[in-house]
C-alpha cells in the first residue's frame, strides 16, 4: 500500500514558495511553515496545501508537525545554521530519513555530508549554469561563424 | 585568429567570487567590479585576474572597463533592478551581444527577455535540483524495497 507522500518546507522565502506551489500543483500533500505570516502571502491563490505560523528551530514546532520517518523535509530558511539545526533535529529526534536543505555558502557542504543530509547549493548550480550557458554561447557563435 | 576570451564580471558576491575562481583557475581573462573593496577578500588566493573597486551603474565605470562587442558579461550584483540596469546600458551603449544576469524574482524574468539579456535564476535551478533529488531518492527507495 501506498501512502500519501508526506512533505513539510520550513521557510517560505522565495524558494520555499515556489516548491510549495509547485506540489500543490502536483495534488502532493504539503505543509510549509514560517515563522512570519506575511511570507506567505508568496504562496500561489492556487496553494491547496497547509501553513503553519511557528518557529521550526523550537522542538515543539517539530512535535506538532507530526513529523514521520518517511517524511520528505525541505529545509530552506535564509540562514544556513538555521536550516542545519532544524535538519539534525529532524534526523535525530525524529528519524526523518530525507531531509533536504538549502545551503548558501558551498564551505558548508563538508557539515551537511557529515550529517547525512542532502544539500541544494544555488551558487553551485547557478556556477555550473553560467559555464553550461557560455559554453552553448561559444557554440552558437562558431556555427555562425561557419 | 582567435583572441583570447575577455570575461567582465559584475559584483563580487559568493557567485561573482566564485566565477572569478572558476575562469581565473581555467587562465581566462577575467575582471571583477565590485563597489566594496572588501567584497574581494571572497576571491581566493591564487586569484590571477583582475579587480575594479567602482560602482558599475555609472557609464564611466563601463567606460573604464572598455566592454567590447564580445566579452562576455556576467552581472551578479545581489539587487535585481541593479542588474538589469547594467546589463541593459552594456547591451545599448557599448553592444556587447552576451550579457548573462542573476534574476532572484523569477517573475521578473520577461523583462529580460524583451531585453535579450540571458538570466540564470538560482530559485529556478535550485526547485528543479530539488525535484531531481526527490525523484532520484524515491527510485532509490523503490530499488531497496524489492
């Protein structure tokens, strides 16, 4: 048996937002929380999902989300120490498997790997774009050129 | 004849700094502008390219970094209107064909594009990482479940 996939984002920045519409779009079951109401007035009229106004650094936030092992955990507050305490948390007291969290200064990376939690790095993949972008320019250019 | 490639970067944030690195470490011929002195010390040690501290919203600053018809521009300032300034007076006073601009607002993104301006949107890149690793994981879990 199947169970509905259960996902929680804490944060609800830009990019919290936009993942929370996106698997609302997608019918999945999805809470995201923030510590201040107005960020989510980011949310799509069309979010179907939930909200929760706490602070997801406190326990008790945890407790009440009903966090479970196979809860899928997007962490992606703006401040990277932020989101490593609340994904050891969630990893240790909870024994959340995956536990995702945004990570801004790529020095980190060593920390999270450590922990077992998976990071997104915008600036690495933003790098990795850049290059991937010239490098289609650089081409594009040469059969031009031809 | 091929002349050596002339990359401008604009801002010296962690993406600016990590470009500079990148295309420094890969000897191209790299300069990076930064209002703030201080926002240089991101570069790393073996830097080989070089630096401008001036503010690049003013033509002279542009002037000064004699932008050709083919360098290649990346503008990663952290202010979003910032850089479609720069990028827009790049592409209408001095011609340069490619300028790449950071976008954090994705909704700004059709300005953009009216100004031919290539953008890398970290928000964007990071939902679509974030869904590759959901993904990626569940394929993984099903493989332990068999």
């Amino acid at each position: 048996m199947m169970e509905k996939q259960h996902i929680v984002i804490i944060g609800c920045g830009r990019l919290g937002a936009q993942l929370a519409n996106l698997f609302s779009e997608q019918r999945k079951d999805v809470l995201i929380v923030d510590a201040q109401a107005q960020s989510f007035r980011k949310l799509s009229p069309a979010y179907g999902g939930l909200t929760l106004e706490a602070d997801a650094t406190d326990v008790s936030t945890l407790k009440e989300i009903a966090l479970r092992e196979d809860t899928q955990l997007i962490v992606v507050t703006n401040n990277d120490n932020t989101n490593i305490m609340i994904a050891q948390m969630a990893k240790h007291l909870f024994h959340v498997r995956q536990v995702i969290a945004r990570l801004y200064d790529p020095e980190h990376a060593c920390v999270y790997e450590e922990l077992d939690i998976q990071t997104i790095c915008p600036v690495l993949l933003s790098v990795a774009e850049v290059e991937r972008t010239l490098a289609m320019n650089a081409k594009s250019s040469n059969i031009k050129a031809l």
